[in-house]
C-alpha cells in the first residue's frame, strides 16, 4: 500500500460527542479522546483539510468534545450535525464535506467502531477511496461489536491503524519543521511517558 501524505489525504472525524464517548468499553474511554485529539492536531501541524461530523447534538448524544474547537475552530464550525442518518456516508451534506476536500485518501476515526465508523469507511472504500481507520480513536461498547465491525472493514479493504502509526506515516521525516512538530506531539499526547536512563 502507498503511504498516505500530507499532500494527499483529509482526516475526518466521526461522532466524537461527550455523550456517544460513554459508550466506549473496550478501551479505555479518555485515551480515544485523547488519540482523536491527537489527531486534530496532528491535521492542524500539517494543515489537512479535517472533515468533522456529528449526530443529534441536542439529544443524548451530546455535543462534539468542546476542545475540536479549540484546536480545529473552522472545521468545528462548519461541522456536518445530522439529524439522525446513522451512516454519515449517507448524509449528502457530509458526503459533499469529504468530496470538496479533493482528497481520495481519507483517515477515519469515529465513536463508536461498531456504528459510527464501520459503515461510512466502507461505503467510502467502495467509492474509490483509500481509507485508514485509526482503532484508538476510535471505540465501541463490547469486545464482540468491536471485533466484528474490525472483521468487516478488513474485509471490504479498510487498513486499520493506530494514532503513532498514521502520524508517522504522515510526517515521512522527523527533521522537517513539520516532522519536528509531529515527533513532538506524539512525545506529549500519545506515547507514554519516557523515563531518562540514569547516568
């Protein structure tokens, strides 16, 4: 497989609301937000087109984590809030927001696994994408939904990755000023803390 690039590829992130996150069992919960937020800035670094989306904010759901703002505020802005179409591929508006990225490699992440992502990563690997789903962003109620909805992307030709990987992928070269950046985060937001050998 091609390695995806900055100059080819739009993230885009699915249902990541504070309510939906509850749902999340087979991880831990706050290390997917923090993978997803890693991503967002991890798109911000590189300046990636970020297709953000969510479903029945006013319900049960709840909003999108309020930090997207922070670190995406237009993508946030210019979110896609359906009103109910479980497949976000389905949803022409979001379907629209991926297309006028111009970008045919797309990185997924989306709450939960077994709902929110399955389906729109497959119908969109079925359109002529290239999709990367990114398993620690992502997460589901039981171990059986999750495994299964794995299974199936897998099956259809969704890659599925981890938040390092795909932010390596990326970076291509850590001496670059964007690589810098990149290596940087992922010392700060998504491994775990290095311990200095003693002299």
């Amino acid at each position: 497989m091609t390695p995806f690039t900055p100059a080819d590829t739009a993230f885009v992130l699915i249902d990541h609301q504070v309510g939906t996150m509850q749902l999340i069992r087979n991880i831990d919960m706050a290390h997917a937000g923090r993978m997803a937020l890693a991503l967002a800035k991890a798109a911000r670094i590189m300046n990636l087109p970020v297709v953000l989306t969510s479903s029945q904010e006013d319900r049960i759901q709840g909003p999108l984590m309020p930090v997207l703002a922070e670190i995406l505020p237009e993508a946030f802005a210019g979110r896609v809030r359906r009103e109910g179409i479980v497949n976000a591929w389905k949803d022409e508006a979001f379907r629209a927001a991926v297309l006028a990225t111009g970008r045919r490699n797309l990185v997924m992440a989306g709450v939960t696994t077994d709902v929110c992502l399955v389906f729109p990563s497959i119908d969109a690997v079925e359109e002529g994408f290239r999709v990367q789903a990114v398993m620690d962003a992502s997460g589901s109620p039981f171990e059986l939904s999750e495994d299964m909805s794995r299974r199936r992307m897998q099956d259809a030709g969704v890659v599925l990755t981890a938040t390092n990987t795909i932010i390596a992928e990326m970076a291509q070269n850590w001496s670059t000023a964007n690589g810098s950046e990149l290596i940087r985060l992922l010392f700060t937001d998504v491994l775990p803390p290095v311990t200095p050998h003693a002299a």
